[in-house]
C-alpha cells in the first residue's frame, strides 16, 4: 500500500531526512528570489534546519521553504519569532522522539503513558500503540505525511527523497507554501475564539496562492485556486465556515471548509477588483491587499475573531456601480451567503435566444439574451456577479472563439443578454456557459463530475475502497464514457483485492481511445490489469496486458512523461512469477 500511494504521487511527501541533531542557518528575507546557497548568514530573521545531514541548499523543498518565508515577510511584516524558525523532520510512519523530550506520535497510533493509566487516543485506532513516559508531550502527526506547522514556530516536514529531487509536486509545492505561511496566519495572528480557527487556516491557504502568483503568474495562481475550488465543494453536506468548530481537524469534510474559505477569499478579491473597474475601467485588487496587510498588523498577537474579519472588509474603500447598494450592505451579503451559508447554489442557464440586426455599417451584428436560474433548494438571497461564456464561430473562416462577461444576479433567477457581437453564436444545448473560469463557488454538471472524482479519490486514500466505488459509479452517471472514472473504480477494486471487478472496469478504461480520453488512463488501466491477472496467477494474460501497455505507451508519446514505466513494464513481462502486488510505477493521476 505504501508503494501504492507514493507510485501514484498523489500524497504529500515533502522534504528530506531530518532529525534533530545539527542546525543550520539561513536568512529568510534576504533569501527571497535567490539561490539558496547564495544566502548570507546574517540576518534578523533565521530559520533553523534541524538535520542529521545538513540538507543540501539545491533541494527543491529548502529552497521553497526559504522563498516562502521571504515572500510573506515581504508582504505581512517579519515574524520577530524568538530563537528563529525550526524545520523538523519526521517519519510519517513511525514514533519519534526529539531531543526536547517532545514525541511525535503518527496517525493510527494509541499513546500509553508509562506510570499513568491515562491513554490519549489518536485520529483512528488501528491497534498500534507508542508508550511513552507521563507527562510527555505528544506531537500527532498528520494524517498523510503532510507537513504541519507546530508551536507557533516549527514546521514538521516528512521524510522523503523529494529533498534530493530536482522538482516537487505541484500539490506538495502548495501544501508547504501554505505551512509556511502559516508562520503568519495562525502563529502570528492566531484565531480568537472556539471554532473560529478556520479564519487564520484559510488565510494561510489562500497565502499560497499568493506566492504562486507571485512564482508562476496567473497561469499558476489559476491552477491552485481551480484545484481548491473542486476541494471547496467536495464534501459539502451544508455546513458552513462558521460552523465548523465540530469538525475533526484531520477530516476530509474540515479539509473542504478550509478550501471553501480559501475560495471565498478569492471572490473577495475578485468582486473588489469588478466593483473598481466598473467604475474606473481598469482591474484594480489593491483594497484587498490593504485588507490583508490590516489583518496582520491589527490583529498580530491578539488573535481574529469572525468579527474583526467581516469588520476589515465593510471597512474598504470600494466604488459601488449606480443602482447597487453601499458596499458594507453588499459585503455583509456576501458574507452570509459565503460563510453563513453551507449551500453551494446550482444555477442553469434557461430561455437562450439569439436575435441578429443590422449594424451601423450595414455589417450584421449578433445578440444572445437569457435567463438564468437556481435549481432548488434555492439561496434566495444569493446577491453576486455569476460569469457567463458564449461559444461564437466566424461566419467566413468557421473558426471558433468564445466571449466571457459578468451579470449581476440578486435572488433566484436573472434575465441577461449580450448584444453586438461581431460573430454567430453557438446555441447547440444552451449556447451558455455557466462559472467558465471558475471565479465562484456554483455547481454545473462539469463541476459536479469533477467534485465526484475528487470525492472518491479521497475516500480510496483513507482505504474507505467500496465508498469510493459507490462515488465513482455516479461520476459515471454524467460521464458514463470516462476513462478516469473507470480506471479509479477498478483501482478501488484492485485495493480491495477484487480481482475480476477491477479487470473488468480496467478493461472497460482501457477500451476508450477516443480524442477526448486521456491516454494515460488507457496506459495504467493495462498495467493495472496485468498486476491484477498476475496476482491470480493468469501469467499469460498478464504478460499481454503488460505487451499491449507498452505498445500503447510508445504510441502515444507519453515515455517521456512517465520515466522508468516502460523498463517496469519490461520486468513484468520478463518477470518469472509475474509482478503481484502494488505496481510501483508513477501511476495516473485520474482526479486532476
């Protein structure tokens, strides 16, 4: 299962082997921007790796962790953490104490204290146990291998070769960022009260999105908000943000929340910047990053309750379009519609017609007019732009474009219409795209089938194998041809040990070579399907699901992407007893 997890590279291992044994010192601030190396030794701000081996200052995730301080000292203010930042690391799988006595304890395990009848209980009991002497501390690892933030001042980073690899993953790359910048939010501004600890959590996750933006460009900042949005919207079952505090921490349902308050940050940001350029012309966020600053120099040290939170955003100087009400009333709207409210609103497009006339040059030009509607149960008092998109083909070229604009929705249901456009709109279906570069939180069927994959996939992770079948068989219900769905069914098939299910849905994956499947899952639903066979003692048709793999992946030009699977499906085919087991090949990431 071990191998699983990391072939699949869907987990978050991080960074390097680190134990408490020699530190070494680096500049934060100075080090923004620079190679790490580079890094002078003196300086206000130093973080300290704790490290039986200094970990070399070419690692992807030292350099990142560096960047990252830098970048949020830049933007929020220095720590002024006395004794300076610890990096710690740890093994995800087992027990392990530090020099300060302290004794990091991972998921699954039972704490027995020696000389106490005492037994603190972990996130899941798996009949493992860990003694340790009373009144020792007790750091719980997290659950997955994720790196956490400890005390204020550590970040717990697990052991893995990523610290010698030349590159990390984007989602490894997202969940440090946001672990640093947790040094920010939630250390330096803790949050207030009970069950308000979503408040610093989501600004910290949202911080990392900053820092991609500020890496990558929109490109980047798009591919973590995008990735957050489907997250947000998971594992809905209409809690909301502020009732959050019931949640176990290390749940997939808390994990939505956070994602959920990640995105109404975005939104945030992304409605101040309409609201301005309707009014002035030009795109213009600076409110929000003045929003952002207050937070940290208003609240460092004291802690933000939910309060102070929606009180720093009424507080914004932001022009308001004629027609719309002050935006402290528009605020508090979409804070109860965002944070207040759990329900995530479907809206359907209804009604689309396309009028032609003449233009003033005796050119035709084009007109799209509509409404749009909630399905029920409805938030009646949903008050926010919603992004629309038109498909339009060029009446002498036949080329296709598309035009994306905003309406302003209050209530259940809105009429729009988009006139003079140059082009012949494509009314096949709608015509209408609903959210089209996913700016809001709303579902449609292309959301909704995404949001069923990311459902299952998490559920496999935490080995929940039949939940994760029944999600994936309604991913199928909009998709019914999907080759991701289908590879990801047969892999929690595979999981469970149900050989002829798995071969069947691998089979079925496998079967879709159309334009519009990926060809990765073709690929590892054949090598699936021979572990399978292998693992039931079918040599021959194992080693022609292995041959008939190869073929496809040499075909398909995808060597390059998948390094090192061509010689292990080499060594399966040539292989005496057949490969049984887990594949340990980098596998395909179905849910992306």
């Amino acid at each position: 299962m071990r191998h699983l997890w990391k072939a699949l590279g869907l987990l978050i291992f991080l960074a390097g082997s680190l134990s408490a044994q020699e530190a070494q010192y680096r500049s934060i601030s100075s080090c923004y921007g620079s190679e790490a190396q580079d890094c002078p030794q003196e300086a206000s701000s130093r973080v300290t790796f704790f490290a039986g081996e200094a970990p070399s200052a070419e690692s992807p995730a030292v350099r990142l962790i560096l960047r990252a301080l830098g970048f949020f000292e830049e933007q929020f203010g220095p720590l002024q953490v006395e004794g300076g930042i610890n990096v710690v690391g740890y093994d995800p799988s087992q027990p392990q104490s530090f020099p300060d006595g302290r004794v990091l304890v991972p998921e699954g395990y039972n704490v027995k204290e020696r000389e106490s009848y005492d037994t603190a209980q972990g996130i899941s009991l798996r009949g493992r146990e860990v003694s340790v002497p009373h009144g020792t501390e007790v750091i719980w690892g997290p659950v997955g291998g994720r790196p956490r933030l400890f005390n204020d001042r550590t970040i717990l980073v697990p052991q893995s070769d990523l610290l010698r690899e030349q590159s990390l993953s984007d989602q490894a790359r997202w969940a440090l960022s946001e672990v640093v910048a947790s040094l920010w939010w939630g250390g330096r501004v803790p949050f207030a009260a009970a069950g308000e600890a979503w408040i610093p959590r989501s600004l910290a996750r949202y911080s990392a999105f900053l820092l991609e933006e500020k890496e990558g460009g929109k490109a980047a900042y798009d591919a973590i908000r995008r990735n957050t949005m489907i997250q947000a919207m998971t594992f809905t079952s209409d809690k909301s943000l502020v009732s959050s505090g019931g949640l176990e921490e290390a749940s997939p349902e808390y994990d939505t929340l956070i994602s959920r308050g990640a995105a109404v940050l975005h939104m945030l940001r992304n409605r101040i910047a309409l609201f301005v350029a309707s009014t002035s012309g030009q795109k213009d966020d600076s409110a929000f990053f003045a929003f952002l600053r207050n937070l940290q120099q208003g609240y460092a040290g004291e802690g933000i309750s939910y309060a102070d939170l929606k009180k720093e955003a009424e507080g914004l100087e932001v022009p308001v379009p004629e027609g719309l009400p002050s935006w402290k009333v528009l605020t508090r709207g979409f804070f109860g519609q965002w944070v207040d409210s759990g329900r995530i609103p479907e809206w359907y497009p209804s009604k689309i017609l396309t009028h032609t006339q003449a233009g003033e040059e005796g050119n035709i030009v084009f007109k799209v007019i509509g409404s749009l509607r909630q399905k029920e149960p409805a938030v009646e008092f949903f008050q926010d732009f919603l992004e629309l998109r038109v498909s339009l083909e060029n009446p002498e070229t036949q080329e296709r474009s598309f035009e994306d604009w905003y309406v302003w929705v209050s209530g259940k249901a809105v009429q729009f219409e988009r006139a003079n456009l140059s082009q012949i709109p494509i009314l096949g279906g709608t015509g209408i795209e609903i959210n089209p570069n996913w700016e809001s939180l709303v579902l449609d069927p292309k959301m909704r089938f995404r949001i069923l994959i990311n459902k299952g996939w998490q559920l496999s992770q935490r080995g929940r194998q039949q939940e994760a079948v029944g999600v994936y068989n309604q991913a199928l219900g909009e998709d019914p041809t999907s080759s991701r769905a289908l590879f990801l069914k047969g892999l929690s098939f595979f999981l469970q040990g149900n050989w002829q299910l798995a071969i069947e849905s691998f089979e079925e994956a496998a079967s879709l070579t159309s334009d519009r499947q990926p060809p990765e899952a073709v690929i590892f639903s054949l090598l699936y399907r021979g572990y399978a066979f292998d693992n039931v003692g079918a040599r021959g048709k194992a080693k022609a699901s292995y041959a008939k793999a190869t073929e496809y992946l040499e075909t398909s030009g995808l060597s390059e992407n998948f390094p090192g699977l061509a010689d292990g499906l080499r060594r399966c085919k040539q292989a005496e007893q057949g490969c049984t087991g887990v594949p340990e090949d980098p596998a395909f990431p179905g849910f992306q």
